[in-house]
C-alpha cells in the first residue's frame, strides 16, 4: 500500500474517530441525569420569575383599553408610542442582558431590570404630558425585556431541558394571567378615572420581586477577572441589534400614522434597520465562532425554525391581544371594562394550553406534533376573524379568538424546544437572551405594524367629513373611538364599518404570518431532550451530578 493511501485511511479512521466521541458526547449528554431539588429556595425563585412575567404582561397588554381615557386627559399627537415605546424598550437592550449576567451573575441583573421597571412605572404615573408618558414606559420596557429574558435563563439555570415543560409552561400561566387580566385591569381603571394607578400598583409588587431575589436567588457566577470577562462581551454584536431594532421600530411607529410610508423619514431609517439586522447576523456568523446565530445555520435547521416560529407567533399573539379589544371597543360600543373581560377568551385559552402542552411534551419528549397541531388552530383562528363585520355576533368574535388563542397556547411552549433541544448546554444563555428578543421584537411588529395597517385603512374608510375632526397625525383608532356612542345615525353605522373592514385588512395579513408559520415548522428535526444543566450557572447548594466527559470515559473503558 502506498504512503498516500495510508495516510488518507489514517484520516478517515480519525474523522470517524472523532465523529464517534462526538456523538458519544451527545449521547451522554442526554442520558446524564441531573437531579433537581425542589426545596423552599427553588419555589421561591420560580415564584419570582412568575411574578416578573406577570408584570410584564399586564404593563403590555393593560394599556390597550385604558390608552383613549389617558389620550382625552393627555393629548398629544403621538399616542402609538405609548404602545410602541414599552415594546421597543424590551426589546433593544435584550440580548445585551444575557452577556452582561455571564459576567455579573444573574441577581444584579435581575435587581437592577426590576429597578427600571419600578422607576419607568413612577414616571408614567406621574406624567402630565404624552412625552412624559412615552418616557416612563421606555423604562418600563428596558426593565421588562431584561426580566423576561432572566426569568428563562434562571429556569434554564436550576432546572433540565427534558423536565423543562411543565415549568415552561408555569411561565406561560403567568404571561396569559398578566394578558388576561391586564385589558381588563387598564379598562377598569381608565373607566373611573384612576389610570395612574395602572403604573403605581407596580411599584410594592417589584419591590416583593426584589426581596425575593435578594434573599433566595443564590446563583453560581463563574469566576475570572471583571476586565477579562468585560472583553468577552459581544459589543459589536450587541451594538448592531440595538441600533438596528431601534431604528427598525421608529419607521414601523412613523409609517403611515406621522409620515407617509414613501416619506424618506420612514424609509430612510427601515432599510437602515434592515440592513443592519443583516450585517449583525453576517457579523455573529463570520467573525463570533460563538454567536447566538451560530446556532442558526445549517445544520442546525432545527434552531432556526425554532427561532423563526416563535417569532411568527409572537405577532400573531401581539396583534390579536392589542387589536381585538379595539373591535369591540369600535364596532361593539364596548367600555374599557367590557372590551378587557371580552379578551379573557383569548387569554384564558392561551393560558390552560401553555400549561396543558408543556406537561405533554414532558412526557411525550416529543414537540413536533404539537406545533404542527398549535399552526392548524391558528391559521383557522384568524381566518375566521377575517369574517367578523360590525354586526357579527360577539359569540363569534369569541369563538375565533379561542380557536386562535388554543394554537397560540401551544406553539407558546412548544416552539421552545427545537431551539434548546439543538443547543449545547453551554449556549443556553445567548441562545434563550435571543430566543427572548426575538419573542419581544416580534410583539413589536404586532403592535406597530397592525396599527399601521389600521391606521392607514381607517383613512381611507371613514367618512371625509368626520375624519376632518381629527388633527394630522392623530392616531385614529383611539382618538375615534370616545366619541362612536355618540355619533347620529348613519354616521355612526359608517365609522363602525369603516373600522371593522380596516381591522379586516389587519387580520387578512395575520392570516399571511400564519401560513409562513406553519410552513416553517416543516423544517424541524426531533432531538432528545437532554437532562443536563450549565453547571457554571447552576444553584450554589451543594447537588449531585453528573459530567457528561465523565460518562463518556466510563463508556469507553
């Protein structure tokens, strides 16, 4: 045998090799059992990071039905902000919070994200202008996103991938109490006159969080110099998809509501964020061998689908949560208080689903079905939303929005898992800080581009007569619906209609999303859900487990 060809089955024999401890690592990982202790501590921390995930939903869901009661108080031309500026909040600083908790450990960081939602709650209670407002509800957002994204982290931190679900699916409990609740505590306040206290009730709940934290949060950090672990942050990574969502975020609030969608304001900042979003991805690729984005690319289709599901979802569950209340509100004559108890069908649909899929993937360690079956019920959800007229009935109104709210619940939880389950147990951290942004960001589009829609199509329905009212730039979907009760017939059957078909328009591109949606989820491959934690990062008393490098030398002797 030549020297050539012994040298070729020598490198054969070692790729093979080499694939082999691969995937004996891999399998290790998997069957490595880490036993979790479910003392005082560990409830006491899981029952912190559901009270900031229903703080979290309630501040953005509340603000839906209470927004035309403060809009008559305040005034103001900019009222989408209000919206707009919570979600943009949670969304810009997010991934930076997972790279900055490796570094400073997990509760300052919690403290200080409930330190800004605290502060954000403060100045929004106390404005007396829309600016004022906007501002505190900026804060409210960076101190949200951050609890959000924690609140995963830390689960992920005490808790494995394969006993994740049922717990997962405690944190979805949480987000649908704080989205259900939340319509119709705004609604309820706005109707007496008390808004303000929407953001002051705030403030002793985040203070329970924060002594909740303090004393039982006990987390590993690993060790290292401050400067050394400083320079391992991904700034440019970090500065890219902050810049980019920001900018991203301006042209969807502006588009079609302060500016034309052909105005250079609008476009000039879109395809900057586009553009921007681009080269952070090319960025984390080439150049950060670690990048969460790393996690996104072939082979890992999984991951990917994973991501680009649970952002879908996110808009479809942003739209219909901001947007429904504003149908009844409209088209129904709804109260504040009304419209909120009218949304407890697709809140409290979301809820026992969230709850019901986390416990099933559990046992069944399967994840696929779920979100194949979670698509279907979203895709007939909201295409029977698309059949709602200003007489339809509000049993069918309600019936749609449970139908969607069951697929939504579902894919909640489910869509979690191709991305973990194709992650390393070391990458967690990144992969669950943009898992959580792009959930955030997707509630962004929700929000801004349904009102751009909205807005745009309210413009071109309503009557000319009684859309010259409104000064240039208002907002009309809450600046109209104060004064429907009161309008003469048939002016009022005209702008009930002109609204129903703008809203039709809104969930017509819903039905879109949808369809993506479930085209997506093909891509996915079925991975184990393994039974490891980061032990970098786990709890700091004392617990067995099991290295998987361990395992995989007694495997082999």
């Amino acid at each position: 045998m030549e020297a050539g060809q012994v040298e070729t089955l020598v490198k054969v024999d070692t790729l093979v090799n080499e694939q082999a401890v691969a995937d004996a690592k891999r399998e290790s990982r998997v069957s490595a059992s880490v036993p979790f202790r479910r003392d005082l501590g560990f409830w006491a921390i899981l029952l912190a990071c559901f009270i900031a995930t229903l703080l979290t939903a309630v501040e953005f869901t509340s603000i839906g039905t209470a927004l035309p009661v403060i809009v008559d108080e305040l005034g103001g031309g900019q009222f989408v902000w209000v919206g707009s500026a919570y979600t943009l909040g949670s969304s810009a600083l997010l991934p930076f919070t997972g790279g900055i908790s490796q570094i400073l450990g997990r509760r300052p960081v919690m403290l200080v994200a409930l330190a800004l939602f605290a502060l954000g709650s403060a100045v929004a209670g106390a404005a007396h202008t829309m600016n004022m407002l906007i501002v505190g509800r900026t804060f409210q957002g960076l101190g949200a996103g951050a609890l959000t994204s924690m609140s995963q982290i830390i689960i992920a931190d005490m808790i494995p991938l394969r006993e994740r679900g049922s717990y997962n699916g405690l944190m979805a409990l949480a987000w649908a109490i704080g989205g259900g609740t939340g319509p119709l505590i705004g609604g309820a306040l706005a109707e007496h006159g008390q808004w303000r206290w929407l953001f002051y009730l705030n403030l002793p709940i985040c203070g329970i969080d924060a002594i909740l934290v303090i004393v039982f949060l006990r987390l590993r950090t690993p060790g290292g110099a401050l400067r050394d672990k400083l320079r391992s942050m991904d700034w440019v990574g970090n500065m890219l998809i902050t810049s980019s969502t920001t900018s991203v975020v301006i042209a969807l609030t502006w588009g079609g509501v302060v500016y034309s969608w052909q105005s250079a304001r609008v476009l000039v900042p879109l395809v900057l964020g586009l553009i921007g979003l681009a080269a952070f991805v090319v960025y984390e690729m080439k150049f950060v061998p670690e990048g969460v984005t790393a996690l996104m690319v072939p082979p890992e289709r999984t991951a990917f689908s994973g991501y680009t599901q649970n952002f879908l979802m996110g808009i479809v569950l942003a739209t219909i949560a901001y947007w429904v209340p504003v149908y009844f509100q409209a088209c129904k004559e709804a109260s504040p208080i009304a419209a909120g108890v009218d949304s407890f069908a697709l809140s409290y649909t979301i809820s026992p689903m969230s709850v019901i899929t986390g416990v099933l993937i559990q046992k069944t360690q399967r994840y696929r079905p779920f979100m194949w079956v979670g698509w279907v019920f979203m895709i007939v959800g909201v295409a029977l939303l698309c059949t709602l007229g200003a007489d339809s009935s509000r049993g069918s109104a309600l019936g749609y929005q449970i139908l969607a709210g069951i697929g939504i619940g579902i894919v909640y939880i489910a869509a979690y898992f191709p991305v973990m389950g194709a992650t390393d147990v070391k990458q967690s951290t990144p992969a669950l800080a943009f898992f959580t942004f792009l959930r955030n960001f997707a509630l962004v589009w929700g929000v801004t581009l349904g009102g751009a829609v909205l807005q745009n199509q309210l413009k071109h329905n309503l009557p000319p007569a009684y859309l010259a009212k409104f000064p240039q730039g208002a907002d009309l979907a809450f600046a109209a619906i104060p004064s429907i009760p009161t309008l003469p017939e048939p002016l009022k059957s005209e702008v009930r209609k002109a609204f129903a078909d703008a809203l039709r328009v809104v969930w017509e591109v819903l039905a879109g999303v949808t369809g993506v949606g479930i085209i997506s989820s093909l891509f996915m491959k079925h991975y184990t859900l393994h039974t490891m934690v980061d032990e970098d990062f786990g709890r700091k008393e004392k617990h067995h487990s099991v290295d998987a490098d361990s395992t995989l030398k007694v495997e082999h002797e």
